[in-house]
C-alpha cells in the first residue's frame, strides 16, 4: 500500500501481525492450516519448494528452518508469523498427512 506524507510516498509493507502491532491490539494466532495456505503453501507442494506435509518432519526443524531460512527458502520474522502461530504450524506441519494435490519435490 502506498501513503503519502507531507509530499513524500511511503510503502507500507505490513501484514496481519505487523497491523495488530501497530494498534496495540491483541489479536488471536492464526490456526495453522491459515498460515500454511498464505505463507508456506505459496511454495511448497506447487513445484517451487519441497513437499512438507506427510514427510513428518521434527516440529524443531520445521521452526528453525521457518526462522533462518535455508538455500532458496527466506527466513520469516516474528512479526509474520508470530511464535505462537509457528510452534503451532510445526507440530500441525509435523502431524500433517500427505495431500494429493500437492506436487512437486
């Protein structure tokens, strides 16, 4: 989103968490199967990142993967996907039984 301050443009990048941040509003996590079809799903089992559900990948990895990123795959923040929201993603990710429509390696 674009903003305009006083004669000068300001692009505004901000996502779900970064919003409640800046209203000082306390908002619920996202339910896993939320932040894996907007952050992860975009990638994964569509031919760009590898397949992670149904390979019962440790939840550990998944977050420290999640947090640092690894070769092609970026690191996200705290507030992208917020702590809570990613210790449940991994456990869900973890669990997760294979899906069919998902392809790739």
């Amino acid at each position: 989103m674009l903003r305009v301050y006083g004669g000068m443009i300001a692009l505004a990048l901000a996502g779900p968490v970064a919003a409640q941040q800046r209203l000082g509003e306390v908002q619920a996590p996202r339910a896993p199967e939320q932040v894996y079809a907007k952050v992860c799903g975009y990638c994964h089992g569509r031919n760009v990142g590898p397949i992670l559900l149904g390979r019962h990948l440790p939840a550990e990895t998944v977050k420290y993967v999640a947090r640092h990123g690894q070769n092609g795959m970026p690191a996200f923040r705290p507030t992208e996907v917020t702590p809570a929201e990613l210790d449940a993603l991994a456990a869900w990710i973890a669990a997760a039984p294979a899906r069919k429509e998902e392809h790739g390696q």
